[in-house]
C-alpha cells in the first residue's frame, strides 16, 4: 500500500510485478535461495525484460525515466519475497542506474546505461576495507596511474554481490595520504580481472548474492573504467555524497519496509489459522493489540518512507529526511518483525517458516546504508545542533 498518488502506469507495474512474483517466485524457491545461498539470475533477466531495471534510466538511454516512488515500490515488493532477488535488483537498478546517471561521463553512460536496462547489468560497492567502515575517506586501497592504465592494489570487505557482478564499484585513494576528501576517485573493477580475489564470507542473513571479501593485487584496468573519466580523478568524493546517498538511504528504507510488511502478513494470518483453547489466537486481546501495533508502526514507516521517495523526486533537498528516514524505517521494522516473531511463538524460530529468514534478514538493516548511530549524527548536523 502506498499512501502517496500513484500513476496509472505505476500501479500497472505493481500489478504485473504481483503476478510475476506469484508464478516465477512461489515460497519454496525463495526457501531454496535463502538455504543455498543462490542468486537465480534468470529472475533477474526476467526482471529486466519487464522493465523494472528502466525506471531508474532516462528515456535517452533506453529507459523509461526516473522514478523514485516507483523504484521504492518495487524494492518493498521484491524484498518482501526475496532478499536474492530484490538486493540484487537494487544493484542493477540503483548502484548502476542511478550512480552512473548522476556521476558517469557521457561516453560511460551510453554504454553502461542501455545495458542496465536491456540486461540488468550490476553493479557492487567496493567501499568498506577491514578498518574502513564509514569513515570512507580513510580508505588505503590505491590506483596509480601507468600511461592509459589503471593499477589497483589493496582489498575490500563487505562486498555484495560482488561474484555476480559485471563491474566492483572501488573507491580509490588517488592523491596523497593527507589530503582527505580530495583525493579520493571511484573505478570499474571487472571482478574477473587478472589479479582480483573474491573470498565469500558467511552471513547471518542477506544470502542470494552472497557477501565477499576482494583483494586487489596489481589489477590493471584502463583509464576509460575510471568513472566520470578524466573529470573524475580525485573526485570521488563529491560523487559519493551526492544525492545518490539519499536515494541510497531509502533503498535501505524500502528493503526494510518490505521485510516488515512480509512480517506483519505472516503473523496477521497465522494468527487466525492457529487453535489455543478451542479458538483462533488473533480472539485474544493481547495478540490483538499486538497486531495493531506492528500494523501502526508499519504504516509509519511507510509514510516516511514514501514522503522521502516524493521529495527526491521532485529534486527537493532532503538529507535531513532521508536520514530520519533510514534511521526510524531501519529501526522500527526490526521490532516490528521481532514482535510478528513472538507472534508465532515456536514456529517464529523454525527454518521450515519465513518468519525466521526475515529475522534474520532484517538485522542487517540498521547496518546498511550508514548505521543508525551515523544517522544520528547526520540529523544532529543538519540541524545545526552545536558541537
């Protein structure tokens, strides 16, 4: 449910992702990806050829132009089913399509953009490092320069889906040690180049596109795989910060919004199929009040997080909101699926049962996308709350 105006075109869309969710992603094969840890990307071709990874593309590019609202829609959907699926689709659609739109050059876009939309081309963020988390600018994996190439050397952690991915989106150190926020440029990684290791790192939850380890170890890459191309060396970190990052916030919002929402489904209806003293538990007044609640705190999340989807949109300035947003969504559907866990009792706790990869899956929330102690720091700082 979206509480915010929806097109005619976006609640087509919507409706055809329904149906294509019930026919190619039945629960025993989302059950199956969780388990083995199993990108199908067939789904995700598929998921192209409907045009989902379009609405983040500019018609010039083959797309159908860029929509927020509708891109969080289908995060929620896809999420809610299937983390394999749905994480991946946001690397196509949003880290490729959004990030390229707003950073590549020109001649990147035209290459890079069709195929984001024709073959859900992926991108994975090479951003975190083994003491590098959100202070990026920190990070000590370099690319010098060698005539037209690019010789990369360092490593990076926490790395989704980096085995499936057509290209590692790498920050860089490119300037001297010293010079902080200036010296920082962003490069296309092959993940299958000479010199590139990927080492998978086993996870509580997020399971489908897997999460890795990379080495680079004199990886070469031409200069042409140098994002933005010659404007964009030492620039990495105006890149970073632009308005991709909120748009990167509510992704992360939309994830947990689904997960939520799947949660809630699960233990609404689970509570009027399971029999304690001779009647449904949703008759008893404290499973009911429990339900309202989860109900309530969802469709505040969803509020804010469609709020946030409109503004950006409309090319609004809403760092402040995205951040609130990611913070209270990312927080707030945690309990809110651990409550749905309680809900279901034993059966919550049982792999046999979604609710236990959902709790799994949304630990991870409050994490992603800048933790909630970061957005913390991020609203206080907007709002000029002195130091």
């Amino acid at each position: 449910m979206n509480p915010y105006h929806e097109s005619d075109h976006t609640q087509m869309l919507q409706d055809t992702l329904s149906r294509f969710m019930e026919k190619e992603m039945p629960n025993e094969h989302v059950q199956e990806w969780d388990r083995e840890c199993h990108f199908p990307e067939d789904i995700h071709k598929k998921l192209a050829e409907l045009g989902l990874m379009g609405i983040t593309v500019d018609e010039k590019y083959g797309g159908s132009g860029r929509d927020i609202q509708t891109t969080i829609a289908v995060i929620e959907a896809l999420c809610g089913r299937s983390l394999a699926v749905g994480g991946m689709y946001i690397q196509s659609a949003c880290y490729a399509g959004l990030n390229i739109a707003e950073v590549g050059s020109e001649r990147q876009k035209e290459e890079l953009l069709p195929k984001v939309v024709s073959e859900g081309l992926i991108l994975a963020y090479g951003f975190s490092e083994p003491d590098v988390g959100a202070d990026l600018a920190s990070v000590r994996t370099t690319a010098k320069r060698n005539g037209d190439t690019l010789i990369i050397n360092g490593s990076k952690r926490f790395c989704s889906g980096a085995k499936h991915a057509d290209y590692i989106y790498t920050l860089v150190r490119t300037g001297p040690e010293e010079d902080r926020y200036k010296n920082l440029s962003i490069v296309l990684v092959p993940p299958d180049s000479t010199g590139v290791t990927l080492t998978q790192q086993e996870t509580l939850g997020l399971k489908g596109g897997g999460t890795f380890d990379v080495s680079f170890d004199d990886v070469e890459v031409p200069i042409e795989n140098l994002v933005g191309e010659a404007e964009g060396w030492n620039r990495g970190w105006p890149m970073l910060v632009g308005p991709g990052l909120d748009i990167e916030k509510i992704e992360v919002a939309g994830m947990a919004l689904g997960i939520a929402a799947a949660a809630v489904n699960e233990a609404w209806a689970y509570s009027q199929d399971r029999i304690q003293f001779g009647r449904p538990i949703c008759h008893f007044q404290s499973v009911r009040h429990a339900l309202a609640d989860v109900q309530t705190r969802l469709h505040a999340c969803r509020l804010m997080t469609y709020h946030s989807a409109s503004l950006l949109d409309r090319n609004a300035t809403a760092s402040l909101e995205t951040s609130m947003t990611k913070l209270f969504v990312s927080d707030e559907a945690k309990d809110i699926v651990l409550k749905c866990q309680e809900i279901l009792g034993a059966y919550g706790y049982v792999k046999d049962f979604n609710m236990e990869r959902l709790v799994r899956d949304i630990l991870a929330m409050p994490i992603l996308g800048g933790s909630s102690a970061i957005q913390k720091n991020n609203i206080c700082n907007l709002m000029k709350l002195p130091k």
